[in-house]
C-alpha cells in the first residue's frame, strides 16, 4: 500500500489500483456522511479530483493519487458511508483505477514514510 | 428614540470601561475624506403617529383588492387567508427568531419546515421539497442551474406558455452562468411545442401548467420526450390553489417541481414577498438548491430536526454551492403551512373547485359579449380573452369606473403582437355581482 | 375560635432533590412534545368554512386528480394550539439578546408591521393598472431615495430579494458594464478568505473564478497582495466593509483607487452596513456596488429565515445596467419601468417577476422615518459602543481576535483562551443557551480559529448587556476551571439536548411518510 501527502491510499495488483482516504484522514473527517464516487469509465489523471467526501459540516476533494481509468465505484459506500470511517484503508476504498502509468505508484510514499510524514503534521 | 435603550450616562459609562474619550475615537479607522461631522440631509427622527400619517397618505393613493371587483392574476392570486395565519406568523418567536442554525431551541422552526417540506411534496407529487426559495420565478432560474448540473447539458428550452417575467428571471441567471435558452414564441395552447425543440445538448424543458394564459395541460407526453433525450421535465406552476384540482407535477412525470406559493396563505404585497416552493425526484436531491430539514433525534433519542445536507450550500461549500443562496422565504412559508393545515385536503380540494367555478361563470358571462372571445380552451381560475380593441386601453378604461379587469398580456411581453389579449383571473373572493359589473362595463367598453 | 383550616398550604414544601425528576407522560411542564400535523390531522378535518362550488360543465375531464393528495386538516383551535406549541421551542429577539455576528439580530419595531399591512399597501397586485398604485410606486421612490442619500450612491435597484440575491444583481451589472466596454475577457474576481460564503458562491454562479485575497495579522485587507493579483484579467473585487472580523477596512480608499487603477469595479458586500449607517457614505470610499441587507440594518424580522430584501446601490458607471424595474418619475406621477427597451436597453435583465420586495420596502420606510437622519446615524454608533464594551468587558478572560484598536458592531474572539481546557467554541456556545442566550456566530470567519462573533446591536440596553456579558464571564471561568461536564452535553435546559447531524445527514428523512398503510381519500 502506497500514500500520498493528501491522505490517500493506493493498493496495487497487476494493473489495477484500488484507492481509499488513510485511517488518519477518516479520524480527521469526522463522521463521513456521504461520498460522491466517480463514474465507471471516467479517466482521472494524478491529481485530479477523484470523489467527494462529506462530513456534516465539510466537503473534501479527494484527489486521484494514480492516473488511469475508472474501472469500479465502491457502491457499498451509498447506503453506508459510515464504513469509510469504519474501515478506511480497507471496505472503505472508494474506487478501481486501471492504472495508465504504473511508475507513479513507485514514487508515492510507503507506509513508514507516510507515518514520518504524519509525525510532522 | 424609542428604539434606542442606551442613555447618555450609559454612553459615558460604557466609553469609560471601553477606555475611550469619545464614540469619535472608535470610528478611529475611517478614512477621513469618509468621515461626517452631520447627519446626511434626511428628515430627523419622528414618532409613531407621524410615520403612521405618511404611511397612511400612501396606502391611500393605492386602490386594494378588497375594494371592488378585480381579476388580476398572471402569477399573483388575492385568496382568502384566515386571519389565524397572521396572528400566528406574528408571535414572537416566529417573526424574530433568525435560521434555525441552532437547533435545540429553534424546534418550533425546524419542526414547521419538516411540515412545509411534508406538504410541498404531497402537493406537488415528489419525492422531497425544500424549504423554499424566494420566489416562483427565482424557483424556476434554480431549477434549470440544476438541472445543468444533474445533466451536465448547456441548454434550456422554454414553452410559450411559461410566464413572460419568470422567463426573464431564468434568462438572467441561465445567461450568467453560460446555459443557453430557447423559448419558444407566446402560445395560449402548445406547451407540447417544446417536444420539437428537444434535442441532444437539452437539459431541460420548462414547461407551465396552468400556463400564463391560464391553459392547463396533461405534460406527461412532455416528459417522455424529454426523459428519452436524457433532458429534465420542469413543471411551473403560478398558482398553488390548482393542486388541489389537477393532476399534480409528478403524476405527469416531471423531475423537478417549482412553484409560486403565494396564493396559499400569503397577500399579494405589490409582488413580494412571496415564496417559492421546490420539488424534485430523490435521486437529484444533493444538487438541489436552499435548505433542507430533515428529522433526527438528539441525545436523549427524542424526535428532533435539524438542517441537514448542508454541504450544498454557499456557507460550507462556497464558489461549488448549488445556489448562493442564503436567507429564504422562511415567513411566508410557515404563513403556508398555516393556511395549509387549515385547508387540509378536503378545503383544499373545495378551495380549488370553488375557483374553478368562479372562473367559469367569469367566462360564460364574458363569452355572451359580442366581440369578446374566450381563447383558453382548458383552464382552472383564469383565462385569456380576445378583445375587439387594445386590451390595455380596456382595462384603464374599466379601472376608472372601479373594475381591475385583469392584465394586458402586452404588459409582460410588450411586441408580442397579443395587444388584444387580457388575462382575467378569478379566485373564491369573486363575488357574483363582481362578474355581472364586469361582463356589462366590458360590453360597454368594446362597443 | 372556629379553627377553620380548610385552606389548601400556601408555601412550598420543603424542597427535595428533583434531579432527574421526569413526568409521567414525557412532557417538561408547560413544554409538550408536539406531535407533526400529519400524526394530529384528519384526512376529512378542515379548519375552514367554504360555500359549496356549484357543479358546472368543465372542460378538464382528464386532467384532473384522482389519487388522494394526503394533506391533514386541522380545526382552527387544533392549528393554533400546534403552531403556538411549536413557537415555544423557539429562541427570538424578543426573548433575549441574539448575538449572532454578522446576522444584525435588533428589535423588530411592530408599528412596521402595522404599516405593512395597511390594505393600500398590502392588498394590491404587482400587475394592477400602475394608476391605481401610485402611493406603492412613490413609496419605492422615496426608499430609493433614502438608500441612495444615505450611501451616497447615484442609483439603486431595489428588485434583489435578499442579500445573496443583491450580490449577483451587483456582479451581472459589472459583468454588463465589462462587456459593454468591451472587457468580457475580465473574469476573476478577487474576495478575502474572510467573506460570507455568498461572495464565492454568487461569483461562481456569474462564471467568474474566485481568487482569495490575502489577510494582514490585523485582520485587514493586504494592500500588496491585492495590488499583485490584480490585472487586466480581474472584473471585480468583493470586499465586505466593515469587514467580517468586526472591523474598518482602514485601506478602503486605496483599496478602491487600486482596483479602478486596474480596471475592476468594487463590490461591496454591504451586510455590516449597520456600523455606519449615517456616519459613513460607502460612495465616499469608491464603492461601485453595494448590497443592503433590509433584514438586517432596516429591521424587517428575519423569520425564521426569511424573507429578505437586498436593494443595490450603484455607481455612475453601473447604474445604465442596472436591472428592471425601475421608478421614474414626470409631471404625470410615477411610473415603474418593466421593460428594458428603448433609452433602458442597457438593463442587463430582471432579477425575478414583479417589482421586489414590496413587504419589506414599507416596513424598512417605516423603519427610516421613525429614526431620522439623526437616528440612524445614533444606531451606527450605539452599535459600535456595545459591541466595544462587550468586548472590553471579555478581553481579559477571553481572547480577543484582533485586541489592537476599536471593533466596529461586532466583537470577535478566537479559542485560544479555550486551550488545555477542554472546552470546543462549539461547548461554550451550547452552554450559553443554558443560560439563556441564543449562541454567537462560530467558526467564521474561517481565518480565525475557532472563531466567536458577537453582534450586539444597537437595541440592547446597557442592563441586558451586563447580564449577558456576566452569564459570558461566569462560564468563561468553569471552562477555566475546569467544569467540563457543564460544556460537553451543553444544552441541558433546552427543550431538545444535541442533536444528531449525523444520522440526519446518513439517512435523509426530508418529509413526512405513513408509517400505516397510506390514508384512503377523502370524501
């Protein structure tokens, strides 16, 4: 699992990544009351907006960490958006991206840079 | 000045604590080229009795709806309002109270929109409503901003039946924001005209029924035409009494409903203020614009209710709002509720039967005058006519002998080429007599 | 003697502990709970006496309803005591200080309320013959006039329908004016992070893109940063003065002679204009548009929410763009100009049907006139005293945002004095509702954290501040001291504790719904 300096999370298998908000970013949030996932077929380019996270009181890009293309939405987050605050960096992923440009996985943070990373937050 | 509690000793006291040696020192950071050392050249202060005087002199120089016949609609309805809706509206802690933002001791408020919201949707046959916008025309302008945003699709088309006004406040917003319009030329009966005018870039088509020329239509063909090219279905409604007698928005397949609420519960007050009532489908609900209410429980898990889905809003989410905005019709939609609740369904339903039938009479007898022709074939309270002469001319003419006989359609779209054409709106405070001086000071006046 | 004692006692027993004493039926007292119309109406009940219609031939067969619409009735007496209940649970102006800054929460003189519904003024259509309405249109000529004298402005459109309404009124004229000139390219408009959500919100609604101003450390307008983002690329500037940190944009002047140096026009979102309503004439200061608030400097009652009214004033340069309608005025009376042809075919459109905000121009009339000039110059400044003494009375257990120099009508704290105790801004203001007060406005501005601002007016006494500022001291000091339980479940006397935003947001309930099979129709 890869990071991103805006609390997103990257996990890669074959040429499909799954992407979520951290376990710090669903703490900061608060309680998440509704995401706005991305359209299957949408390309996103790192970056990019990718979804919307809402609390009651705010409303949080959440940025595509990856370039490629929408491939799967998390329905399940609908009904339950609560599981992003339940499990974030698991249940709680927002989207399947097919990645265009695997190299950018490589140059995101692992988990011990991001947690040093945090650390200075 | 009797709104003003501080005394001179209070000021000097209070300029004491403040640590200040006049009220000068604290306007301190006012440029000096701003500053004055005299009132600006108004009248000074005066007391009741005085203001009463000239707020008097003016009413006086305005001929009220209660005074004799009148037949003015075109989107403003004088109905009846029982007067526990202005008792009520007026208690303290309704007109007083701000936005129920804190909403452990704005119960009475919240409590009201839930009922108001409850009501709209039963009204207008959708899923949810808000809790109002400004206006039925400014509800309008929203509604196609939304259905922009719902279709991601750059145009509107108008029918030729939606009122000329309500055009122009969908013009200004639409034009502001890049959606193009087409309306279609003034049409008494073809609202089904906009099925043509649908193409692959339309977002919505907005259609009015009763329209402007008081023509009711079934939209439900509308709707299939738009739903087929993945456009909205916009219904306007002007008057709020035609609920209880026709067939509601959403039975006819409409996405988003908007309406002039005024005529329930509400006076006419030269225009405003009014309150514009908004429904849609569920599924669009976080692009809808204004507030919403929704019901909850607090801590002790007692029935409450609170704003909710806030992150639409300009407080929260700023330049990606879904409308800027802010303060509503709170007032007049309790004043809807109000008169609402009274009705219930069964007022409601005599309520609009009763000027249904008043409008009929209204035609019957106008339709026997030689030269005057009825020209709306389906309508609830009010209807076009046909004059021999200059419909404008007309109704100064009758106005001089006490009658408001209606309104020149030319006055809300001036080169229409309908000069002849008067609007004649009839509700259940016609009386009988109203209708017979009417049909024989017309006659007189198209000879 | 004849011993009579028959009498019931006459003085409290004495008291035992009531914590936690609940009633039997679940109300507090004199506090019900109040069922929804829909749990306490008939289908067939109806609070209204109508004629029966009288059957005749109708041409809408096939039109018509045929399902039930579920509406609930009420009787007269069942509505007035729903709606009398429900206003019980409501927090008002005339219960007690409503502090809310930036909202100008003052009384609400009821002889306005008189006027306003004086059949000539009330019970007259938008659409009647203008003959027959001419004291409606001179009234909105003698307010145009009294708004224009007292900013200093050439022009107003009165039409805008609140606040946020104003703003857009104001940047479409702007927009006009760019492109009439040929300047259409001009599409930034630049606004400080501290203003209303309504200036970005309403600047994105003209396609403008919005680009933040920096803040100096006292709380003003950063001159150098402004001076850097404007260009030819920028159409306006939104700045609220005085500004939503309770303070006067000392700068103004150059703010202004900057921003036409540019090219831009200057925006001013007039929603404070309540500090300086008679002293301070936003047209000496080089404003091009400003908004006014009715609801907020000229006293028509909020509501609830609304309505509103948010009349424009406009410059030389603005004013041919202006919306319609408009009043004129020539030897043969009034006349409202609906259409924007002819000499007005500059008008960039109308802002919504009719006229405006009729309701609110009499009540802010009757408003104008009971103060005077002389008044209303004595409302900015009364509501700049108290707002300093509230402030000057708090600074030393709380934490003033900009301690240096005056505020204007409002005071601003951050939560620095909160910190290490426990207690949230969101805390202190649910404790103040225990003690009485409706809370202040929290976190906003956004550039103060955990912002606290309080807008006293004009309207409040000297007594009725003390007591507020006494109640504010005295939990100042158990936050300090650490009473915590007092601030966390804050509201405890209200007639509901916190509620929950959370579910309320999760699973949307926006209206009522049978929890029985659907009601049959009526009849």
């Amino acid at each position: 699992m890869r990071f991103t300096k805006d609390h997103e999370w990257v996990a890669v298998e074959g040429d499909i990544a799954t992407v979520g908000i951290t376990a710090y970013a669903a703490e900061q949030l608060g309680d998440v009351v509704f995401v706005e996932v991305p359209e299957v077929g949408k390309t996103v380019a790192q970056g990019e907006g990718l979804a919307v996270v809402e609390s009651v009181k705010a409303a949080s890009d959440v940025y595509a960490p990856v370039s490629g293309e929408v491939v799967e939405a998390n329905a399940e987050l609908g009904d339950a958006p609560e599981t992003v605050n339940a499990v974030p960096e698991a249940g709680g992923w927002f989207a399947k991206l097919k990645l265009s440009n695997p190299a950018e996985v490589d140059a995101l943070m692992d988990r011990d840079a991001y947690e040093a990373f945090l650390s200075t937050l | 000045m009797r709104y003003l509690p501080l005394t001179p000793e209070d000021r000097a006291d209070m300029l004491g604590v403040i640590g200040a040696g006049s009220i000068d020192e604290l306007f301190v950071d006012v440029p000096a080229v701003a500053r004055r050392s005299e009132p600006v050249d108004l009248p000074h202060h005066a007391g009741e009795i005085e203001v009463e005087r000239e707020l008097l002199r003016l009413s006086r120089r305005n001929r009220s709806a209660a005074e004799g016949p009148f037949f003015v609609g075109a989107g403003a309805y004088r109905h009846h309002v029982p007067a526990t809706v202005d008792h009520i509206i007026q208690r303290s802690e309704f007109l007083t109270s701000y936005t129920p933002y804190q909403p452990e001791i704005a119960q009475g408020t919240l409590q009201v929109l839930f009922e108001f919201q409850s009501q709209v949707a039963a009204l207008t046959g959708m899923d949810v409503a808000n809790a109002s916008l400004y206006d039925g025309s400014t509800a309008t302008a929203e509604a196609v901003m939304m259905a922009q945003r719902v279709t991601r699709k750059n145009k509107a088309v108008l029918s030729g039946g939606v009122h000329p006004q309500y055009v122009g406040a969908v013009e200004t917003l639409a034009h502001a924001a890049g959606v193009a319009t087409l309306r279609l030329p003034a049409a008494i009966d073809a609202e089904d005209a906009v099925i043509a005018a649908i193409d692959a870039d339309t977002a919505c088509v907005v259609v009015q029924t009763p329209n402007v020329f008081g023509t009711a239509t079934d939209v439900t063909k509308i709707a299939e035409a738009a739903h087929a090219a993945g456009a909205l279905l916009i219904v306007v409604t002007t008057e709020a009494v035609s609920y209880g007698l026709l067939k509601s928005p959403g039975a006819m397949g409409a996405d988003i409903a908007v309406a002039e609420g005024q005529s329930i519960g509400n006076g006419l007050n030269f225009g405003g203020p009014y309150v514009g009532l908004f429904a849609c489908k569920e599924k669009f609900v976080r692009q809808a614009p204004g507030r919403l209410c929704g019901e909850t429980v607090d801590a002790d898990g007692k029935r409450g209710f609170v704003l909710t889905l806030s992150t639409r809003e300009q407080h929260i989410r700023r330049d990606k709002a879904t409308s800027n905005i802010c303060t509503n019709s709170g007032l007049c939609a309790l004043a809807f509720s109000i008169h609402m609740s009274l009705l219930g369904e069964q007022g409601l339903r005599q309520l609009a039967s009763l000027n249904h039938q008043k409008a009929l009479a209204t035609a019957k007898a106008l339709a026997a005058i030689p030269g005057v022709e009825i020209l709306t074939p389906r309508f609830f309270n009010e209807f076009a006519v046909r004059l021999p002469k200059d419909a404008a001319e007309v109704v100064e003419t009758l106005a001089a002998h006490g009658v408001i006989a209606g309104v020149p359609y030319s006055r809300l779209e001036p080169g229409s080429g309908l000069d002849d054409v008067l609007l004649v709106a009839t509700t259940e405070t016609t009386l009988d007599t109203d209708i017979t001086f009417f049909a024989k000071l017309l006659a007189g006046a198209v000879q | 003697m004849s011993m009579n004692n028959v009498g019931r006692p006459t003085r409290p027993e004495a008291s035992n502990d009531d914590a936690g004493f609940a009633s039997l039926s679940g109300g507090r007292g004199l506090l019900q709970d109040e069922p929804l119309i829909f749990e306490l109406g008939g289908w067939t009940k109806t609070g209204v006496d109508l004629p029966d219609a009288v059957p005749a031939d109708s041409a809408l067969a096939g039109l018509t309803r045929d399902e039930p619409i579920g509406l609930p009735g009420l009787s007269e007496p069942e509505a007035v005591r729903h709606y009398v209940r429900l206003s019980q649970k409501n927090h008002a102006i005339d219960l007690a200080l409503y502090p809310l800054g930036s909202c100008t929460m003052k009384h609400n003189p009821r002889l306005n309320e008189k006027m306003a519904r004086l059949p000539g003024l009330s019970d007259i259509h938008p659409l009647q013959p203008q003959s027959t309405v001419q004291g409606a249109i001179e009234l909105m000529d003698r307010l145009a006039h009294w708004l224009k004298t007292l900013t200093g402005m050439p022009a107003v459109a009165l039409s805008p329908k609140a606040g946020a309404h104003g703003e857009l009124c104001g940047l479409l004229a702007i927009r006009a004016a760019h492109e009439a000139a040929g300047n259409g390219h001009r599409k930034t408009v630049l606004a400080p992070t501290s203003a209303h959500g309504t200036n970005p919100a309403t600047a994105a609604f003209c396609g403008y893109t919005v680009v933040e101003i920096a803040q100096t450390d006292d709380g003003r307008v950063d001159l150098a940063d402004l001076e850097s983002k404007l260009g030819d690329h920028v159409a306006a500037i939104m700045v609220t003065n005085p500004n939503t940190c309770g303070l006067f944009e000392r700068d103004v002047v150059e703010i202004a002679r900057l921003t036409h140096a540019a090219g831009a026009y200057f925006y001013c979102d007039g929603a404070n204009f309540n500090a300086i309503v008679g002293r301070v004439r936003p047209g000496d200061l080089g404003v091009d548009a400003m908004h006014i608030n009715l609801h907020k400097t000229f006293s028509t009652p909020h509501g609830g929410g609304g309505p509103g009214a948010g009349p424009v004033v406009l410059s030389e340069a603005l004013a041919p763009f202006a919306p319609t309608p408009w009043v004129v005025h020539d030897d043969s009376g009034y006349r409202l100009v609906e259409e924007a042809v002819g000499p007005a075919a500059q008008a960039f459109g109308r802002m919504s049907a009719f006229h405006g905000q009729m309701g609110m121009y009499v009540r802010a009339y009757a408003y104008m006139l009971s103060h005077g000039a002389d008044g209303l110059r004595q409302v900015a400044e009364d509501a700049v005293l108290n707002a300093n003494y509230v402030k000057a009375r708090l600074s030393d257990l709380m934490s003033p945002a900009f301690p240096e120099g005056p505020c204007m009508h409002e005071a601003l704290f951050d939560d620095a004095w909160l910190e290490d105790t426990g207690v949230t801004t969101l805390d202190f203001a649910k404790a103040m509702i225990d003690e009485g007060f409706h809370p202040m406005t929290m976190y906003f501005p956004l550039v103060v954290h955990g912002a606290m601002l309080i807008e006293p007016t004009e309207t409040e006494s000297k007594a009725e501040l003390d007591r507020f500022i006494d109640a504010l001291r005295l939990l100042a000091e158990a936050a300090k001291a650490g009473e915590t339980g007092r601030f966390k479940n804050a509201p405890h006397l209200a007639p509901l504790k916190r509620l929950d935003e959370t579910l309320a947001a999760r699973k949307p309930k926006l209206k009522w719904k049978p929890v029985a099979p659907a009601p049959l129709a009526a009849e």
